[in-house]
C-alpha cells in the first residue's frame, strides 16, 4: 500500500526518528545513496512561488538519482482546468510520487485519494510538514537529540506553527506557541498535537504572553502574512511588533537559537542581525530541506 505524507499527524515516533537518521546518513553519506531513486519519476506541482522547496526537491532528487518534473500551476494555466482528482490521477500513470504545495488542504486530500502513488505535501494552507522534518533535523544536529529541546514559535498561527507543533509533539518535544490575540493556531490542531504529546511524553502550549518562551534554547518565526493572505501590512504590524524577534528577546529567554523558516522579511518579523548572526540557523534549516525531503523519498519510494 502507498503511503502519503500530508501532515505527518499519522506517522509514529520511530517512523519520525528512522527518517532523521536516514537524512543524516544522506547528508553524511551522499555517494551511498547515488541511486536510490535511480529510474524514478517525481512530478511537482506548484500552486504558489518557491525557493527553497522547488530547488531542494529538484537538486535533492536529482543527487539520488532520479528525475523531477516542475509544474507551475500559474504560468502553466493548469489552475482551475481540471479537478484534483483528475491531475493526481493522471499524474500517478507517469510520476513514482507527486509532490505539491497548494493553496487548500483539501486539494491535497483529493489528489492522494485518486492518486496510486504518494503525495507529498510540500505545503498548503494548514501544514509545511517537509519543512518541520528539516527543523527538527537541524535541532537534532545542535542538540545531538530531539526529546530535550525546548522551541518557542512566535508569531502568526499558520502552517508552520502547525507542523511543528506535530512534529514536535511527536518527537517527544516541548513546543510552545506565542501568538497574538486573533492569530492563534487552530484548537483542532492544538488538540491534536496534545494527544501526540501525551503519547510521546512531549509537551505543547499556546499562549499570547512572550514570557511562555523562557527558557527555551529556540526561537522561531516565519513571516506574519503567509501567502494567499492579502491582509495589508499596515493592518496587522502594530498587533505583531511586540512579537518581533530580536536580540532583546533572545536575551530575555535565554535562548541561543534564531529559527524561521523563510523567506524571512528583514526587520519586520525578524531583525537583520539575528538572521546574520552566530546564533542563526536557518541557512542551517534551508540546507536540511534537502535532506530531510531527501530520506521522505527513499522511505516512501526506495
Ligand atoms: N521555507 C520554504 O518553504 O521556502 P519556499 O517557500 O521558498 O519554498
Ligand atoms: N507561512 C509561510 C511559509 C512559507 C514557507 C507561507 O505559507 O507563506
């Protein structure tokens, strides 16, 4: 039976930490797995702009040996020219796996259900779970483990907060979730991460007081208005200001890691010298993309 990952909600603690292993021995070990998908197909479909996601899978699959596809649902005018159904049909007769990255949860579910071969979600409008995987890869590497890390994600309740609350809640993490008011994640999805939680002997919170971040050793933010939103800026930054995340922050946490996914927006959501600074991360996180997505296509396709 094929597998797809659209949350990872339904994956089990030691599915989680084989595939961390596995991206490790890929990033360690790369002439290892030369061929691992030697012969295979990977069409990717792209509702909405990429960096990151679109050339880590390309380059990604292409170093193990297969071939990816790139669909640009936009310039392409397939948006809107046929139903989910019918595309993750069509496109399982030549692709070993689709990868996509949509604008509703919903296109995902439809697509895997008529599609015989996985679905990948490489984000929609609920989840970015190829992205916490790469998180937790990179926590992993600074902490030598997941179970004792302690991440404080600030900002807007979307996505990103969503899959790392999961995929934390998994692992056996302590992930906690600072919001402003109005912005919070989704009480399913809280819900949802506690019975992980409870599972994995990890622990999750919500919470709109900064102070929820002490003792942390990560920070993490991503951008206050993620895509498809069209909210203007000058609507929302006053409410997200306090949430900044900034030196004066890290300080007052005690935290030693600046985490985001990006793309990052400069002095808005993050400061400039945190991105640029000895404890940043994140190109450390954009590197680990590839692997982590890496070990999710020889697990599900290998
Ligand atoms: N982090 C991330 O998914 O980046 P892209 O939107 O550039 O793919
Ligand atoms: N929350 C952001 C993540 C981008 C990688 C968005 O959906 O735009």
């Amino acid at each position: 039976m094929k597998k797809d990952l659209l949350t990872f909600a339904d994956w089990s603690k030691a599915e989680l930490l084989s595939l961390l292993e596995l991206a490790q021995q890929t990033k360690q070990n790369p002439s290892a797995y030369r061929k691992a998908l030697d012969g295979k197909a990977v069409a990717a479909l792209f509702e909405k702009p990429s960096l990151r996601t679109r050339v880590s899978f390309d380059i990604g699959i292409n170093k193990l040996g297969g071939h990816m596809v790139y669909l640009d649902s936009q310039a392409g005018k397939l948006a809107g020219r046929e139903d989910a159904r019918d595309m993750g049909g069509n496109l399982a007769c030549w692709a070993d796996a689709i990868v996509a990255r949509v604008y509703s949860h919903h296109t995902l579910v439809q697509m895997a259900e008529a599609s015989k071969v996985p679905v990948i979600n490489a984000l929609c409008d609920l989840y970015h779970p190829c992205q916490a995987l790469a998180d937790f890869l990179t926590i992993k590497e600074v902490l030598g483990e997941v179970e004792s890390c302690r991440l404080a994600y600030i900002g807007d309740g979307n996505n990103v907060s969503n899959s790392l609350l999961l995929v934390g809640a998994i692992l056996g993490a302590d992930v906690r979730v600072i919001t402003p008011v109005g912005h919070e994640v989704k009480q399913e999805i809280l819900e949802q991460a506690a019975a992980l939680a409870q599972i994995s002997g990890g622990k999750i919170s919500a919470s709109h007081d900064l102070s929820a971040a002490d003792g942390c050793q990560f920070l993490y933010t991503d951008t206050w208005l993620s895509m498809g939103d069209t909210t203007p800026l000058a609507e929302i930054k006053d409410k997200f200001q306090p949430y900044q995340l900034n030196k004066t922050l890290m300080d007052s946490c005690g935290a030693s890691y600046a985490m985001h996914c990006q793309p990052a927006h400069r002095d808005l959501e993050i400061t400039s010298d945190l991105i640029d600074g000895e404890c940043s991360l994140l190109l450390q996180q954009a590197e680990n993309r590839m692997h982590a997505q890496n070990a999710i296509l020889i697990s599900l396709l290998g």
